[in-house]
C-alpha cells in the first residue's frame, strides 16, 4: 500500500492506494498517527484507490478515527470502492465510518 497526503485548508487528506490488509494495516496507522502528531487532527482517507480491505484493515480505520478524536479531531472516510463498501456494511461500521463521495464532501460544510 502506498500513502501519502496533502493539506487542504481546514483537514489533512489522507490517500491509500493498493491493498488494506494484514501486511499494510499497521502501515495506515502509523501513518495517520505521524499525521495528527504534525497538527492535523481532521483526516480525510481518500479510499478511492483502496481495491481490497479485510479485518486487519478496518481495525486500522477504527485505531486512525480513535486517534484523531482522542487529538480533538475526526476522521472521515472518502471514495469507497465496492468491495470495502460491503466490508463496512456487513460489520455495521459504515455507521461509525461515514463515508463521503470525495474528500471535499467529508469536511466541505464545516
């Protein structure tokens, strides 16, 4: 999985690309942590070319939302491909993780 991420006024967007699994979980999180450790604590992870997710990868998603509200932030998720749309709904977490259309969706209004 390949990360990076950009500024974009008001939160940090966060892009994941490949595979959200076992080998790169612990990746994501580290990553999102060094984030919101640098001053950003509203995340957008831009999932759009995010292929595959298992459960390791979800958990990933819930420790990176834990750590930046735990910072006084949020984290939202953007871009949902299909098959991490079905993860999310068949362990009911898309309740907990919204996700938006595009990361300019996630925070736009606010």
């Amino acid at each position: 999985m390949e990360l990076s991420h950009k500024a974009n006024g008001s939160y940090t967007e966060v892009l994941a690309s490949g595979r959200l699994n076992m080998v790169s979980a612990p990746n994501l999180r580290s990553y999102v942590g060094e984030v919101v450790a640098s001053g950003s604590n509203r995340i957008v992870v831009n999932l759009a070319q995010t292929t595959f997710m298992d459960s390791s990868g979800l958990g990933a998603l819930i420790g990176c939302l834990k750590t930046a509200r735990q910072a006084g932030g949020d984290l939202r998720i953007a871009a949902v491909q299909p098959q991490v749309q079905m993860v999310l709904e068949l362990t009911s977490m898309d309740r907990v993780l919204t996700s938006y259309a595009s990361a300019e969706e996630a925070f736009g209004n606010e």
